[in-house]
C-alpha cells in the first residue's frame, strides 16, 4: 500500500489523468439525460464542452492559472450557447480548489469570484419552470455552498503548506546556526589548548636548555653530574615531543599572543588547591584520592585539572543552590580515572547532547576536546538519583 502511495505521489499528473476519464465516461454515460430537457445544445457541443472540462482536470496540477481560464471561457460559451449544466461542470469545483490551494493569487481570487457566481447565473440561463422564487433561491444558495467551500479548503491547504515550508526554512537555519556555533567554538577551545601547550613546551624546553647549560659547565669538573644532566634532558625532550605529536594536529598556528599572558600551567596536585577554593566560595566538595600518585605527562596533568575545573565551574551554574559535590582520582597502572559527581538538579539535556545547546554548553565541547588530545574517554550525563556526572579515563602513554 505504502508502495502505491508513493507511486500515486511521484506522478500526480497520471493520477488527474485517470480522474478526467473517469469524469468523461461519466458525462458520456448521463448524456442522453442532460439532452432530454430543454435548450441542452447539440450533442457535438456537449461532447465538446464534456472533452474539454474534462481537459481542465487532467491538466489542473501542471498549470493551473491557464485551466482556470479555460474553465472560466467554458462556463461562459455555455451561457452562450445556451449548453445547460452537465456532469462534467463538476471540474468547475476541482481547478476552484486547485487554484486555491497552488495558484497565483490573482488566480485564486478568480476563482472565489467566478465560484459565488456560477450557481446564480446558471439559475438565472436556465430556472426550473416549476419552482417558485423562494424555491430558486435556495437552490441557488445550496449550489453555491460547494464552490465556496472547495475554495475555503483550497485556501486553508495553501495556508499550511506555507507555514510547514516556514518551519522547515526555520528549522534548517536553526541546524546550520547551531552547527556553526559548535564550530566556533571548537575552533576557540583548540586555540586555548594551542595556548597551554606553548606553556607545556616551553616548560620542556627551558628545562632543557638549564640542563644543557649545567652539564656543558660541569663536563670536565663532574662527569656524573653532567650525565644526570643530559639523562634529564633526554627524558624531557621525549615527552615534550610525545606531547607534540599527540596535539600538533589539532592546533592553530599563528597565533598571537600579548606578552605576559602566559602563566605556568596547573597540574594534578593542585587539584585539591582548586577543591579548597571551591569550598571557600560556598560548594561543599569532598576530594579523595586512590592509587599511588606519581609524575604524569604534563598534557595529561594539564587536561585532568582542566576537566574538574569545568565540572565545578558546571556545578554551580547548574546544580542549584544547594547542591554539593565529589572529586575522586584514581591510579591506575596504564591510566588516570577521574569521577566529578553532583547532588543538584542537574543540567538541561540539551548540555550533555552532541553538539551542546546553541549558545551554551560549550564546556562540554571543550571537555571532549581536551580528552580527545590525549587519547581519553569522556562520559558526561545525569546520575540516576539526580544531578550530574561526569567520568574521564585519560591514558598514560609511556613518551617515545
């Protein structure tokens, strides 16, 4: 069914097609009735007049304006010609509801004009001998009901053809906007991260070059100093560079930035110094830790504070006044875990969707952002009991 539904749609012209024949078998077979009253015209005329209303049908979808004309010119040859009203007129009340509905404008007022007026004209050419006036005249108006009704329905589906296409249009903009917020902001978190890792490097590098120094000064007076010193350098230039091949992709290149803008950047252990400021501000947090803490990659210690940065910032904007929250890390042998959970209300869905809101939820984006440079996972959502959650396990690569 639903096949011939689609195959009845792709080909509306076929189907106008099927209905004048229709229309037209119609017509021929009442005919002989519409000939035995008086002043009917000849039956070439009617055959003529049936063919060509019949024509308005079959053709009413693929232009209209032109098959309402051709109706218009049809009713009036009949008032000349003195051709009564037959079976196939009933196309007089198709193109008035299909102009109506997909018309010009002009066209569709046409229509509603020649409708309102067709039942009393045809009254007037041809009255019914035995009828009295009152009788004519309610005739009339229950011939006209039709018409004006055909029109009204024709009218109220051009009408919400036009605010459907408005929702779609609207709805496309509104996509194409939120895309491009998301871009947007993406783009800005990938240039913040391009920022701090200019901060990870030049850490790497500075320490590089004291090293250096240091063990070019001590070479001949203390050679185990000097082999402790190229020993640090090395360790430091591979993480530096694992650090740069896991984000070097990603980030935006010519940037410039103010002096004095860069600052050294945080780590795991001042997470609990960013707990302790939360508290102080007024959200009770509970910080725990499990595992053996030991030295990580600063791209790693770097993302892991950032993220429960975020998820307090979130907390407060979200959770409501009342609510509180926990901090765990975990050890892991080959992996950081981090667990930020609240007891508030949570945020909107849209936050924690793909994308976020538009104009909001961009924390998120950055979150994801942050994780997916180090190769972690992210799981952001509603907790079961209320209020939000978000997990994070970020790998601990060894550098190369």
């Amino acid at each position: 069914m639903q096949r011939l539904y689609d195959f009845l749609r792709r080909h509306p012209t076929g189907v106008d097609v099927f209905w004048a024949l229709v229309l037209l078998a119609v017509s021929v077979a009442t005919m002989g009735a519409a000939m035995s009253g008086d002043g009917t015209g000849s039956p070439v005329l009617i055959g003529a007049f049936s063919a060509l209303l019949c024509l308005v049908v079959a053709l009413r979808r693929r232009m209209p304006e032109k098959m309402l004309v051709l109706a218009v010119v049809l009713g009036l040859g009949q008032l000349l010609l003195d051709v009564s009203t037959m079976a196939a007129d009933f196309a007089m009340l198709v193109i008035v509801y299909t102009v109506a509905a997909t018309g010009a404008r002009w066209a569709s007022r046409l229509a509603l004009a020649t409708s309102l007026c067709a039942a009393a004209t045809a009254q007037l050419r041809w009255p019914g001998q035995e009828l009295n006036v009152a009788t004519q005249v309610a005739v009339t108006v229950f011939q006209t009901v039709p018409f004006a009704l055909a029109w009204v329905l024709g009218d109220s589906i051009r009408t919400r053809r036009a605010y459907f296409a408005q929702l779609e249009e609207r709805n496309a903009r509104l996509e194409k906007e939120r895309e491009a917020q998301a871009k947007v902001a993406v783009a800005a978190e990938r240039a913040r991260i391009a920022r701090e890792l200019h901060d990870v490097v030049a850490h790497n590098v500075s320490v590089m070059v004291v090293q250096a120094d240091g063990a070019a000064y001590v070479l001949d007076a203390a050679p185990d100093q000097a082999k402790m010193a190229l020993e640090t350098i090395s360790s430091t230039g591979r993480q530096a560079l694992a650090e740069m091949r896991r984000l070097l992709g990603v980030l935006r290149t010519g940037e410039h930035q103010e002096a004095g803008e860069y600052v050294p950047q945080p780590d795991v252990q001042q997470i609990e110094h960013l707990v302790q400021e939360c508290r102080g501000s007024g959200l009770p947090v509970d910080f725990e830790v499990e595992g053996t803490p030991r030295p990580l990659p600063s791209g790693v210690e770097l993302t892991a504070y950032r993220i429960v940065q975020e998820a307090l910032t979130n907390t407060r904007k979200h959770g409501g006044p009342n609510a509180g929250a926990s901090v765990r890390l975990v050890y892991f042998d080959d992996g950081l875990g981090l667990l930020v959970e609240d007891d508030g209300k949570g945020a909107p869905h849209e936050l924690y969707e793909e994308g976020g809101l538009d104009g909001q939820g961009h924390g998120l984006i950055g979150m994801r952002e942050r994780v997916g440079m180090v190769g972690g996972t992210l799981d952001a959502g509603p907790r079961p009991g209320g209020g939000f959650r978000i997990s994070v396990l970020l790998p601990l690569k060894a550098a190369h």
